[in-house]
C-alpha cells in the first residue's frame, strides 16, 4: 500500500542507497558489537554517517583538491588555501560500477575508485585531481578518470627511492606541483602560510603518535578499527574538527588507561597488521580478526600509519628548504610496495611488532594488487627469519568471501595463543 | 633523574649549541687576555698567530713547527717529546670526539654565523653534487700528509730531492684561513698582508689571501664550506675510533627518512642510509648533534658519552623543536 507513491529510483540514488547501507552496517557494528565503546568515537560514527548516508558535504565553498594516494603533500595544498581530499574509495557499490571500466582482475581499490568519478557522485566533488605516478594501476587510471571530464594532473613520482637522482627528481615534480596548483588558486605560496601548514600537520601527526602510544600498553583501550576509522576521516575532514576530535579521544583514552579499561578479551593476541590499506567500509580483514579475539595494535598501510608517522623536519624555516623537506619526507620514508627495493617495509614491520609487542602480523593484499602481492614473499620470509608468525590474506571488496577467511584468520589467533601458552 | 633526561632530550639544540659556540669562542679567542692557557696541543683552531688573545694553541700549527727538524734530532729525547705531544693531543681529542668541530672550533664557529646571516637574508644555500662530494673527501688527507711532509723536507732531503726553503715551515698556516681572521676579532689585521720577501712567501701569502676570500664567500652559500678539506678533521678522524664522545645509531628503528640528512650541515648520507652500523661518526661528521636534534624516531640517534647515553631523539623532542605541539597560527 505505501509504496504506491514510491517513485523510480534513480541510479544515482540506487547507489547512494548501497553506500549508505555498506555505511551503516560498518558503524553500527562499531558503535555495538565490541565491549567498552568509546564515547568520543562517536564523532567519527557520526562523521561518516553524514557523509555517507545523509550526504552532508563538508567543504562547501571552498576548492576541494582530490589526490590519490599519500604522496601528494598537503602541506601544500593547505598553505594554498585549499582542501585536500584523499580519494582511496572502500566502496563495494562503486568497486561494482568500476569493474565495467576496469579489467577484471584491477586491484578493487581503483575499481572503487575509478567507479565513483564515473558515477560523478560526491559530497565534495574534487575541483582538481592530482595523481601520482604510484602503482601501475593508479597511474593508468589518470586518464579513465579524465576521460569522464576531470581536470586530472599527473604527478611525476620515481618508484627507486635510494638514488640521489630520484630525491631530485621527485623534489621537482613536488616544486611542479606547487607550481601547478598556486596557478589553477590564483595565490601565490608564501612562507608563513606553508610553515603554519607544515606545523598544523606535524601537530595532527603529533596526536596520532599519542593515540599510538596507548596501543603500545599491556591494557589496550582502543581497537584497530576505530583507529583506523580515526585515520581514514583525515581524508576528509575539516582538519581542525579532526584534531578537536581527537584531542578528545585522546583524554578520554587517557581515563580509560588510568581505570584499565579494555577493549580486548583476557588473552586476545596483538597483531599487527600490514599490506593493501583498509578504507572505509571495507574493514573486512580488521573486522574479522577483532571479532576473532585479536587486537590489532599498530599498522603499516597507507591509510593510517603510513600517513602519519614520518614527520617533516626543516632546519631553515625558508620556502626552499621547507619545500625540500616536504619533498624527501614523502618519498624518503615511504614503504609504498610500489618502489623497486623495499628494505625499509620489512624492518619497519618488524619495528612494529617488538615496539607494539605483537605476537603476530597479518598481511592481507587485494586480489589485484599485483605490488603488495609481489612482495608477499620476501615479507614472509623476512618475518620467519625474525620468528614472526605472519598469516597472509586475499581478499577484494565483495561482502560474499567472509567465510572462508574468518576460518583463517581464527586458526592463526588460536595459534597464536597456543604459542603463547607454550612459551610461558 | 629521568625528568632531568626528558629535559635534555627535549632542549632546544640549536639555541644550545649557538650559545655554546660563542662561549667556546670567547675562551678559545680572547682567553688569553684571562691568563687562560690551555696548552698547545689542541685539535681546534686555536691560532698562534692570535698571540695575546688566544687561550691555547692549535696542534697543527705546533704539529708543522715539531716536524721541521733533521730525522736524527727524532731518534733522541725529541722523539719522545714528539710523541707526547701527540699524545696529549689524542687525549684532548678523545673527550669531545669531533665535537670540537661542532661546538669549539672558531673557524667552524664563524662558518655557522655566515650561514645564518643567509639564512636571515632567505637565500638558498648550495650543495656540492655528489660526484663531486666524493672527489672533495680525499683533499682534506692531501692536506694533511703535504702539511706533515713539507715541514720534514725542509731539515732533510727525502728521496734525494733537494732541501725545502724555511719559507715553507708552516705551510698549512700560509693558507689556513684561521691565521688572518681569527686575529681579526682581536682588532689585529697584521696577517693580511702579501709577502714579497721570496718567491715562495709570495707565492703562499697571495694563496692565503685567496683562500680567506673563498672561505668567506664559500660558507655564505655552502654551509661549512671549508670543513670539507680541513686537514685538522683528517688528523682526528684517524684518531676518532676510541673517542670518548660518540654518535650512535639504532638502525632498526631508522625509518630512511632523511630528516637527519637534511639537518646535517656537512651533507652526511650515511647518517640516514646506514642502517647496520652503530658508530656513525664518519670523516666528515662534525658532532654538532643536529641530525640527533632532527630525528623524530624515538632512540634512533644518540650521543653517547663513555657508553651512557646524554642526548638522544625522542618523538616529544622532535615536536617540540619543531614547534609542533600546539596548534598556533603565526604570523609575521
Ligand atoms: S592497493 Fe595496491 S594496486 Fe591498489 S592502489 Fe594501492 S598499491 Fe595500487
Ligand atoms: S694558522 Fe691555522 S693551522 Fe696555523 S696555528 Fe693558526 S689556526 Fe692553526
Ligand atoms: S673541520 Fe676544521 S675548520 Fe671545520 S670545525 Fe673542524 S677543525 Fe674547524
Ligand atoms: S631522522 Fe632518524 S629515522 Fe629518519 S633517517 Fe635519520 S636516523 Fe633514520
Ligand atoms: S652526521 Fe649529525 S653530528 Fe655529524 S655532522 Fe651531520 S648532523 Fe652533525
């Protein structure tokens, strides 16, 4: 009876209607399935439920500068009065609409991404996209994303990083960038805007490195999903919401450490977790192993601590030296699988696991992700050479496959408390 | 006793350091006037030719004086006097590692001022490349080993060459830069004069010249310039293995990104790229500590004095020197 009125949905609508219902799921999960929630997160719930069920745009009036992947400084962006928005798509709805553009067998997070400007469905529309060259499939993906009438900008990126040829190089694609963006402003880059951007950054890294800290603790008091889901609102966010946000969290983690509040069971395993970066909604791999009793304590992805930890250092407060600094931060300390040696990964996660005390590390790779794949192998066995337990992990964007990788990720967590067992 | 550790590694290291050197500076260039006298067997460019004003003396212009003497006179009492006063001269070494050159030497001292001065006036400093940075290292060892054997050819005849004229019984002190502008600060200019006595005296007085003039204008645009071909900094990093003070590193904890690179005035590499060693006091180190100051990795860099750890990098330390830790809009 009450769907006599009911109009024909749109497919714009139609996917909003998926989105906001892979949204909801993910956060109502969140909000309710785990012991001891957490007040403050409920910033972050409520954040991405008006994004991505309300459709609330957050940047109205301002230029939205779309990037994807890490490498793009924001410093720069915010020194030139816009806002950068980070377009990583989780979306299995729009992973669905990229596939018809996509091969078959692309890595789902371009899939999704790729599928959201086709469907030109945003609460803030990017104004200007810059992509740099990363992996193979972002850098193809440039030109299908044009193709949909994007003004896209390419950004030179050197996948060696050890050379001294590729610190310039990549200093003058950064420079390049600066350049490029300051005349699609209309403004100038000054000295006093980029240092107050740079230092707004280093204290939003500041808080991560605090919200980290609480993890190192015997008694963990927040999960890796809601880290995660910390890190991944800094895509998007008003930067200064964010660090209020956080700032909260931070005291209210700091009652909960004082009280010995948990958010784990008696025994529950630290892992921490490696490879293909989870974005909201797809937490699948964290969502399985939290509700398996394991703990994820720390990360090496591009959607959370890659993006926070390495911090820029400028010894002259000039534009060049800042600009420089900016330039090697983000390819020096970058352990993007995308570069040819890849040393630096490997004793950052081992790094990880004796700094956070984990007795495990879970490495999942997209079905797709032909770089993360590759470099499957020297990771597992770098990790048996330490004696790190490491299960590895395929997945994709589909909510079908849970099953079977929850038996696995069980049996590695039951393993790892068998170990635990054993050694005491 | 851990809060007096936090207070250290949360200091201001460029502030510390800048006050350090003018105190270093004031003992090593006017202590004399005070009676200070530190002896002459420093590894610092404590001029001679400073006679009143200076608080002790430089070992390589004492070093050249020793050494011009016939082979015979070594074999005897002066051998052994010679060899103490290397000794005495490792010794004081050996406390500060080549931390006289980060903190002490005056030379060093007046390199840092002129890169602040183009700091202040915002101009890009340059670097060497680095095909050349490595034909650069060799120079301070030729230096080195031409100061040591002219001296000697001027008493003896080596290899059957000919004797060297006494013009030459300083030969690092004609061209070292210290020689006429570390007496300036004392208002005596005496030493920039061009000495047409003899060919050679001609010869090395206009090299001096020169050189003070590339030294000025080196460590404008290039920060410690002349610290690339000091042949003090060949004769101690020889020595620099058993130094008390020393500069570690734990490369486990080393993320490769650059910041200390990027701090370090002497273009230092390995001080980001080397993750398997531990003493990471290399030729051309300086020991100012700055890359220590710009590490943001906790442990990562330390200072280490005797196999005790005074300063090292702390994520707290690195914030707060870079002023990130509170969220305030400046405006100049
Ligand atoms: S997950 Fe892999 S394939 Fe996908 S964008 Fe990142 S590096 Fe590229
Ligand atoms: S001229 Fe130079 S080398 Fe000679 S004593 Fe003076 S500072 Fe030392
Ligand atoms: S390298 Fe030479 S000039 Fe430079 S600080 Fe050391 S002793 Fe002084
Ligand atoms: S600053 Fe620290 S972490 Fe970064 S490269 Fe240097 S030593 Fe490594
Ligand atoms: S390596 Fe460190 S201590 Fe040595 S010169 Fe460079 S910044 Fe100074």
């Amino acid at each position: 009876m009450s769907n006599i009125n009911h109009n024909i949905e749109s497919p714009k609508e139609k996917q909003n209607r998926h989105k906001a219902m892979e949204a909801i799921k993910l956060l109502n999960t969140l909000r309710e399935d785990f012991k001891a929630p957490i007040k403050s997160m409920e910033y972050f719930y409520d954040l991405f439920e008006r994004v991505h069920c309300k459709h609330e745009s957050l940047h109205d009036g301002k230029t939205k500068i779309g990037t994807m992947c890490i490498q793009i400084p924001s410093e720069i962006i915010y020194a030139l009065d816009g806002v950068p928005v980070r377009l990583c798509n989780g979306f299995y709805t729009d992973d669905e609409i990229g596939s018809d553009l996509m091969p078959q067998k692309a890595c789902p997070l371009i899939k999704a991404t790729v599928g959201h400007f086709a469907s030109g469905n945003f609460t803030d529309k990017p104004d200007i996209v810059f992509s740099p060259t990363t992996c193979d499939q972002k850098t193809k993906a440039g030109t299908t994303i044009e193709s949909f009438g994007y003004k896209l900008i390419d950004i030179d990126f050197p996948r060696t990083k050890e050379s001294e040829a590729s610190r310039e190089y990549w200093r003058r694609s950064v420079k390049q960038f600066a350049v490029e963006l300051s005349k699609f402003q209309g403004k100038k880059l000054n000295r006093t805007d980029l240092r107050n951007a740079i230092k707004k950054i280093g204290y939003a890294q500041s808080l991560y490195h605090k919200l980290s800290d609480f993890r190192k603790k015997e008694i963990v008091p927040i999960l890796g999903l809601d880290v995660f889901l910390v890190t991944n609102a800094f895509f998007f966010d008003k930067i200064d919401n964010w660090i209020e946000a956080t700032e909260k969290l931070i005291s209210e983690l700091e009652i909960r450490a004082k009280e010995k509040i948990t958010v784990t069971g008696k025994a529950s395993p630290r892992i921490v977790y490696t490879g293909s970066p989870p974005i909201f909604p797809n937490y699948k791999i964290p969502q399985i192993i939290e509700e398996s009793d394991g703990i994820i304590v720390a990360d090496e992805t591009c959607s959370s601590n890659r993006m926070f930890n390495d911090m820029v250092a400028v010894d002259e407060w000039n534009i060049y030296d800042m600009m420089d600094s900016i330039s090697d931060k983000y390819l020096k300390a970058c352990t993007c699988p995308i570069f040819t040696k890849n040393e630096d990964r490997i004793r950052r996660v081992v790094q990880l696991v004796k700094e956070y005390k984990a007795e495990g590390v879970i490495y999942q790779a997209f079905a797709g992700c032909t770089v993360y794949e590759m470099e499957q192998r020297s990771v597992l066995e770098a990790m048996e050479k330490e004696g790190i337990p490491i299960l590895y992990l395929e997945s994709d964007y589909s909510p079908s496959q849970g099953g079977q990788l929850s038996t696995r990720v069980e049996a590695f967590i039951e393993s790892l408390k068998t170990r635990r067992r054993k050694k005491k | 006793m851990s809060s007096l550790k936090k207070k250290i590694n949360n200091m201001n290291l460029i502030r510390f350091r800048f006050w350090f050197q003018i105190v270093a500076f004031v003992l090593i260039v006017y202590g004399g006037y005070a009676s200070l006298d530190l002896g002459d067997k420093l590894p610092t460019f404590a001029c001679v030719f400073n006679s009143e004003g200076t608080g002790g003396k430089c070992y390589i212009g004492m070093l050249q004086h020793d050494l011009k003497n016939p082979f015979e006179i070594f074999t005897g009492f002066a051998g052994y006097a010679f060899l103490i006063s290397l000794i005495m001269f490792m010794v004081w070494f050996w406390v500060l590692n080549k931390s006289w050159c980060g903190f002490v030497c005056p030379l060093g001292t007046m390199q840092d001022w002129l890169t602040a001065l183009r700091e202040k006036l915002k101009i890009r400093f340059s670097e060497y490349s680095w095909a050349s940075r490595s034909n650069i290292k060799s120079i301070k060892y030729i230096l080195l080993i031409l100061l040591l054997i002219i001296p000697v050819m001027i008493s003896n005849s080596i290899f059957g060459l000919p004797k060297l004229p006494n013009g030459l019984s300083m030969p690092f002190c004609d061209i070292c830069p210290g020689r006429m502008l570390i007496p300036a600060f004392t208002g005596n200019f005496n030493q920039f004069y061009i000495d047409f006595s003899s060919k050679t005296d001609l010869v090395m007085t206009t090299l001096g010249m020169i050189i003070v003039g590339l030294f000025l204008v080196g460590s404008f645009i290039k920060k410690r310039f002349f610290c690339y071909f000091c042949p003090m900094a060949a004769l101690q990093y020889i020595f620099s293995k058993p130094a008390l003070l020393k500069l570690y590193k734990d490369g486990a904890k080393c993320t490769k990104c650059g910041d200390c690179y990027r701090a370090c005035d002497m273009d230092i590499l390995e001080i980001a790229d080397d993750v398997t060693n531990k003493n990471l006091v290399t030729e051309d180190c300086i020991l100012c500590l700055k890359c220590v100051a710009a590490c943001p990795e906790d442990g990562c860099l330390e200072a280490n004095f005797t196999g005790i750890t005074i300063f090292e990098s702390t994520k707290e330390g690195f914030i707060l020197r870079m002023a990130m830790n509170k969220q305030k809009e400046s405006h100049e």
